[in-house]
C-alpha cells in the first residue's frame, strides 16, 4: 500500500507514435501530478483500434528518460506496461493522447486512442483518451486541462470497466467549462479512392473525411461546437441492453408457422 505522500503513477501512452506534440505536452503537465512513464507505437497507429500483435514478438526502446516505444499498437503498450514493465509496481491511472484529430461519436470504434484507454478499463485501471482539433497550437491548453480530469479520477475513482473520453475544442482562451455527454453521429464521406500504379496496376486508399456531425443536444459534437470540453464516460461492454426486451419473444428453434416453412 502506498504511503499517502507517494506519488500517483502515471502511464502515458497514444496512437500517434513517440515525439508527437500531444504526447509531450501531455507528458509535461502530468508530471506535476505524479511520476510518468510513457510507452508509445514505435510509429503511427492511427485508426488500429483495439488491436493486439499475436504474431510476432514485441521489442522495447528507449529513447529517453521515462520514454520507451514498443513495435505494436496501443492496446499493446497498455497490456504490456500492465502485465510485465509496470506491472510490480503498479499504476494508478492511463492517460492516452493528446491525439490529433477529434475522437467522437463512431469515430471511438476506430480509434487506437480510445482503445489504449478501454484495454486499461479492461485490466481495472482508470484511464481517459484525450483528443483535439488538428489545430496543435492549443494544445498546451488541453493538456492542462487533462492534468486536472486526472487528477479528479485518482482521487474520486471511475466504475469498474469504465473509462473517459475527452475532446478538446479550439480556444484562444483557458478552458472554462466542461460538459458530461454521450457520444454523437459524426458525418463522413463514404468514399474509396481508386488509383493506377507506373506499371498499370491498381492502389486504393479508404478516403473518409469528416464534413460534420449532428449536434443533437446532450452530445459530444454539440459540446464542441460550441466551445466546451466534452467527457463521455464508455464502457469496455458494448451489449445493447435496450433490445432485451423486444428480442426476448424471439422463437429462436422454432418454425415460423405463419411462414408457410
């Protein structure tokens, strides 16, 4: 057990690979909160989602004091601090990001960000995913903010399986309010790009650009959209509760009759 002037630790992790301005903004403002040890992808991970590497070995560098990266995704570095590098000693909470680009709506199914928050949730570590507008120069303001959820979640706690994601608006000015939401629709276009190759053979990018989002009331995008922090508490559970009820009467081994089969 800890002594009550130890230090929380802290694991920092992302999807954006070692080096990338969120992760070190974020680093440095956690610092004044506890003791933090960061391990990243050795490169970018984006939109790897909860994957974990089964089929080749995971290799671990240091490039700096606290710094490491491991050659998988997310999840991976998650798992792996918890289970073996960490894992004696313990963590008291996972912070991934500061990403760059917005982690909203069903952007959450996607996102290696998120993912490296709810493999925490998974291993009963509270954790939050941090994210932001491509506009990096805010976000030296969002890490500040990130440092203080922190900082609430080790000493309030979060349900078991549960953890939090959080998008940062575009300011000129410290944030000054936050709001609790659920995750909203986010609009993209529906496209794959076709495209030949010098010798005639045929290339694809999976082109998906966000163009909006619904700003439904009580959700993260209209959150955003109108300058404040959005926190949306997630499971690791996904089950639709909701539809128990109507599928209950299902005859799941029994004939239709009405059918006619």
């Amino acid at each position: 057990m800890k002594s009550a002037a130890a230090r929380p630790r802290i694991l920092v992790t992302n999807d954006d690979g070692p080096g990338a301005p969120g992760v070190e903004a974020l680093i440095a403002s956690l610092k004044r909160i506890g003791d933090v040890t960061t391990i990243t992808p050795d490169r970018e991970r984006s939109a790897e989602s909860h994957s974990l590497t089964l089929h080749k070995p995971l290799r671990l560098k240091r490039y700096g004091e606290g710094l490491y990266a491991l050659n998988g995704g997310p999840a991976d570095c998650v798992r792996f601090a918890v289970l073996e590098f960490m894992g004696k000693s313990g963590i008291d909470i996972v912070c991934s990001g500061i990403n760059r680009g917005y982690n909203m709506g069903e952007d959450i199914v996607y996102s290696g960000t998120v993912a490296a928050a709810r493999e925490a949730a998974l291993l009963r570590i509270p954790s939050l995913a941090f994210s932001q507008d491509y506009a990096w120069p805010f976000h030296e303001r969002s890490a500040a903010f990130a440092a203080r959820l922190a900082r609430l979640v080790i000493k309030r706690g979060l349900p078991r399986g549960v953890f939090l994601n959080v998008n940062f608006p575009p300011t000129n000015s410290p944030y000054r309010k936050a709001e609790l939401v659920k995750l909203g629709t986010r609009i993209y276009t529906h496209k794959v790009t076709k495209r030949s190759d010098p010798r005639g053979g045929h290339y694809y990018w999976l082109v998906g650009k966000a163009v909006g989002g619904l700003k439904t009331i009580g959700t993260d995008i209209l959150a955003v959209s109108r300058g404040s922090v959005s926190v949306t508490p997630l499971h690791w559970n996904p089950t639709a509760f909701d539809c128990f009820p109507n599928m209950a009467s299902w005859k799941f081994f029994h004939e239709d009759a009405s059918s006619g089969r």
